[in-house]
C-alpha cells in the first residue's frame, strides 16, 4: 500500500492516541492536527512527541466508552467547533479538565499557529490530507454531520472517519451520502471499538452462517484514572441507562453524576445501548437491527476490566446447525487500544477504497468480505 | 452491491457445497459449474437443486480438512484438469469414489453438455462471468496457479479465488500478479477456512495491538462419514506428519494409511502444518510468517469435533500492555460451512475490487483494514 497522511480533528483523548498509535505504523503519517484553538500542520509529518507534550493538558474528560463520543456540556480546550471556532484563547476552566501548558489546546505545540477556522485550515491543505479522523467530542447527534458538511462546502475530497457510536447518527450521514459521492468522499463511520473492531468482528464471525439470528456484544472497560478524569464519558454513558437520554444526563449536575455512580458502587452496568453496530450490520446484510444488542460494564474505580469484552454471533449453517462464534479481546487491551488500532486501520482500509474511487458512506461491515 | 454472478470450477465437494451455500445468499448467481467432463452455463442461474441431485455421486475424498485442497493420486469424476480435460466419459472407479447416476461428473445434470475443454468454455462465457471459484483438488502445487495460467491465456478478466493451503503455492500465485495486474484478475487466494476465516480474524483481532508477537491457529475436525469416504483428506493431511511430505504421503496405498490412522486411534494431531496463514499474514505486514503456528486435531472416526477451533492473536499495545485477543468457531458449525461460507463472502469482496479496478494476488488478511 502507498504511503497515506492524515489529519486529526481535535487532540482530546483520541485525537492524542490516534497520534501516538500511530507513531507505531508503517506507511502512515500525520501530517496536521488542530483544536478550535490552532492548527499544527506539517507534510514531513508531525513531531508527535513534542506535540503529544506539549497538549497534555488537554486529556480532558472526552475520553469515551470504546467508542470516542462525548456528549456533556463542558467545553475542553481540546474540542473543535464545526461553526469555525472562536479563535479565542480565554481560559475557561472547569469541569475536571486539566490545564497544563502555558497556552491552551494544540497552540501549545511550536508547530501550531492559532486559527480562526482550523477545519478550513485542513481542507486549504486537502490535497495533501488522504484521510481526516473526526476524533470530536459529539455534544450534539448532528455534530459529526455537521463537520462533514464543512468539508463539503469547502471542496475536500478524500477520506473523513469518525469513531462515533449512536445508531441516529448513521442516518444522518446517509443523507449525505449522494454529496459525498459527488465530492469524491470515502467516509467511514463508526470505527471505533464498538461500533468498529467489534462491529468488524461480528461480521466476520458471521461468515459460518447463512442466517444470523444474534449478534451479542458485550464490553468491559476499567478506567484508568478513575471516574474524576471521565466524567464526560461517565455521563455519555449515563444517557444509556434505561431512565435517561442523552438530553437529561446533559443537564446532570457533577454531584449529580457522582452520586448515581455511587448508587453503583462504581460500577455500572449497561444493557440495550443505542450503539451502532446495529444498523451497520444491517446495512452490511448481516441480519437486522433488532437483532443485534449491546451492553457491558463500566468501573469507573478500577484499571482491571470489570468483564472480558466478548462478541457472540449466533446463527444457522447452510447444513442446518445453530452455533454461535465468539470472538474477544484480552483483558490487557485498553479502551484506548481498541479504538485507535481500529480506527488507524479502517481509516487505511478506507484510503484504499478511495483511491480506488468508491465513495459514500461505509461502515466497518462493509469493508469485511461479504455476507 | 450489484449482483454478482459465479462459476465453479470442478463439483467435488467443494464446489457442490459452494453451489448450495450460494442459494442462501442475496445477489449472488452461480451460472457455471464444470468438472473435466463437461460444462453446465445457464445465465438466468443455473438450477442448483436438479444440479447437486445429478451429481450427488461426486462426493468423493477431495473433501479437505478446512480448505480444499487434496494431493492424493486418485481422480475422480468431479475433478478437471487444467490441461483441458480428456471430454471422456470412461468409468474409472476405484479409491473409494461413489458412482452415482447414468453419467459421470456433472454432465448427469441436464444441464450441462460434454466438453472437451470446461474451462475455456468458461473463459468463452467469461464476460458474464464476474468470479470463478476454483473449487479444484490441488493434486500438485502448481496445480491450482497452472489453471490460473488457463485464464490468463484465454483472456479473462475478473476474479478468480481459490480455497488452497499450502503456503508455498501463494508465491507461484505471486509470480503472476503482473500478468493479474494486465489482464484485469483479482485472484483471491486462500479463502476458505484457514487460511481463510480465521486468518482474516487474525488481521482483525491484530488491531488491537502495534506489534503482533504470536498468532497461533489451532483447528478440530470431525469428519461426518468417517474416513473411509475421505481419504483424500486424511492423506493430505498425514503429509503434515513429521514423518512424511507430500510426494511420501501421495505414495502411500490405501491399507498403509489405514494402519496410520488406526495408529493413531483415528485421531490425528498435527503441529506446524504448512499451512498458508502465514505468508498470507506477512505480506498484509501483520507480522512475521514465522510468528504463525498452525496445528489441529482430526478425528475421522467422529462427527463431533475433537477441539475448538481457536485463533490466538498476542500482541503488545501501543500503552505497553501484552495481552491475547481470540476467535473460536462454535463446535456446531462444520468444516463445510467455514470454508463455502467465507469463500463467497471473500469472493464478493474480490468482485468489489474488481469493479474498483483494483487487480493482482490479494489474500484474507488484505481485505480486513490495514495494519
């Protein structure tokens, strides 16, 4: 495979990762990186290190449950509007969010400037840009398509990829999918870890049947700083429980949110969740939405995985069988490594479909064999 | 996806299963299927039931242990050679082949018609022809690349997949992937079970990790109707013997591997087995051929499976941790369902790169995203 540059659309939590990952690849580099404050761009490639040293203050509590969404009202110096940006660099602070560094967010590196519209910034450089990773806080459903809409308007024309997780969200990017067409976008949705990696899986898995009755995906992740660090995720996940949505646990207070952790002694456990591996299994042919479901355990308390993260595909063989495949992840494995190996990977997988010139929208299914 | 249509190259056990797999799947055609003796084409689909009822007496020992591929000596009446084939219908039995039907082969099938050369017929009808199964008893190495060359000779352009094993064959393919690239062939190589499933789970379950240390493939075989009925299969397999190779175990006579197997207790275990997952995992840079181990436990006297078949990925994470990701096939699901399976689903992904324009050797683990 050819060489292929990419850009990062925020330097939280998985925008950072994206980054130091993939540091460890071959044939892979960074070549820009931006906040709402900045933009570092450089097509020797970025120097990951000083960058990743100089914005370490910007871990704030976007870090999201395997998936990279963020849902909670706070504003971290690491977020990038899809308006433009403000351009300002006020000192907000708040929320648990760390401020090191003496300029906040992506500035803070010597290879960033400050911008007033650091999305323009990247599609003034597409032509150089293979891939763009949407690693963005999603506060809103339509955030995500929102920044698309940005790169459309402004003529990109490449691969953008995103590591969101909400079913909703899929549809709205479908809607797009005729103008990404046109402009010559591959854009690549749900790669995460799940939906991502475990969506991939399962598709795989369902390789053995000619009929997939079930798709089961359960997931454990142990944070490691503890819950005070993550309280976005916290909250995102929150909004999954059966007696919130998304609007309600945005309006939570802190104590609010500590105190129903505390009611689950730290751990929390989740069922039914709106996650996406859903619909990208349907729109893979796998089987149907409804037939798939995911849950799994958050222990905001503990580094240890509170349970092994494990996909189970069930189905019926061409020779009438019903068995079911399994496919987990160690419990060694981070959050953080389950959704930034993938996203790296499928984001290659996706350059290479659009040098090929297939455009719209795929999920992680779709770039599996077919079912 | 746009519909899909295929041709299968020899009606052993392969091919049939591939045939009545394909009923199963939306957008997917078989419109050829031929063995030396003859070709049934029909472009409107061919019809599957009356097809597989025909030649139900062409289930004979080419049967092979999770891939296809069959070394022994005997010829059956569902093979085709890749010279051209003899257009006799002479009654060779023997080996332990059923004789079912009035004709031998596929031309028992009303629809079919003798010929003295399927596989150009094939090639003549190659335009409507998006991908050819070469569902083909390997009885020497360059037994399946040899048919290859049949169709770059004749002029097609599209896909060609195989479900082949032995590692060293992928390089003779390799030879030919500029011819590929000219002519307009994707060749899809060694997609069926291992290699196949589980060596694209291999490249999916690596995401997790920057480096992959081990990838160990540990499969079970319980062979439905016992060995007598698959010792094409027991003999290939015993080349992977310590003790013997494939020109040794060719030359074996029946009652030699019958004291092998009762040896054994008609179970046999097999470590180190050269087995293609491990170039094919290599040139995908997942990690070192070497770093591949495959092995696996048949038992011919069993339906059951002796073992779960396991795929093992250990790798380092980009934070330091080492950890083991896993695949396992539910213990239901039959050697025929993981190899028919996932080659029509890497043969729609083959017909996906095609039309891309995207020609020369691919093998599992470069359909997966990258690494």
């Amino acid at each position: 495979m050819d060489e292929v540059t990419f850009a990062v659309l925020g330097t939280g939590g998985i925008g950072r990762r994206a980054l130091e990952v993939s540091q460890h690849k071959d044939h892979l580099t960074p070549v820009a990186a931006c906040d709402r404050h900045g933009t570092a761009i450089d097509f020797d490639g970025l120097d990951v290190d000083e960058l990743l040293a100089a914005t370490e203050g910007n871990i704030d509590n976007e870090v999201a449950t395997d998936g990279g969404e963020r849902t909670d009202g706070s504003r971290s110096s690491s977020e990038l509007r899809s308006d433009g940006g403000s351009g300002a660099t006020t000192t907000e602070s708040g929320d648990g969010v760390k401020q090191h560094g003496e300029d906040r967010g992506v500035v803070a590196s010597e290879q960033a400037r400050a911008s007033d519209d650091p999305i323009q910034d990247v599609i003034d450089h597409g032509d150089g840009i293979d891939a763009v990773l949407l690693a963005l806080p999603n506060y809103e459903h339509d955030f995500i398509p929102r920044v698309a809409d940005r790169f459309l308007e402004g003529g990109y024309s490449g691969v953008l990829i995103d590591v969101l997780k909400r079913s909703r969200v899929i549809d709205m990017l479908d809607e797009r999918s005729e103008a990404f067409e046109d402009a010559g976008i591959t854009f690549i949705c749900g790669a995460g870890a799940t939906p991502g990696l475990l969506t991939g899986a399962a598709a795989l898995a369902a390789q053995s049947f000619v009929e997939v009755t079930d798709v089961d995906i359960w997931w454990g992740v142990g944070l490691k700083s503890g819950y005070e660090d993550n309280r976005g995720t916290v909250r995102e996940d929150i909004a999954h429980l059966p007696e919130y949505d998304i609007e309600t646990a945005r309006d939570l207070s802190d104590a609010e949110i500590e105190a129903i952790i505390d009611e689950h002694d730290g751990v929390i456990e989740f069922e039914d969740m709106e996650h996406a591996d859903d619909v990208l299994l349907e729109r893979a042919g796998v089987c149907d939405a409804e037939d798939v479901t995911v849950g799994g355990i958050l222990d905001v308390q503990s580094d240890e995985k509170p349970t092994t993260t494990t996909v189970r595909v069930t189905g019926r063989t061409f020779d009438g069988e019903t068995a079911t495949n399994t496919f987990q992840l160690g419990d060694e494995t981070s959050m953080e490594a389950n959704v930034n190996g993938p996203a790296l990977g499928y984001l290659k997988a996706g350059v290479r479909r659009n040098r090929a010139g297939e455009y719209g929208v795929f999920g992680p299914a779709e770039l599996m064999p077919g079912f």
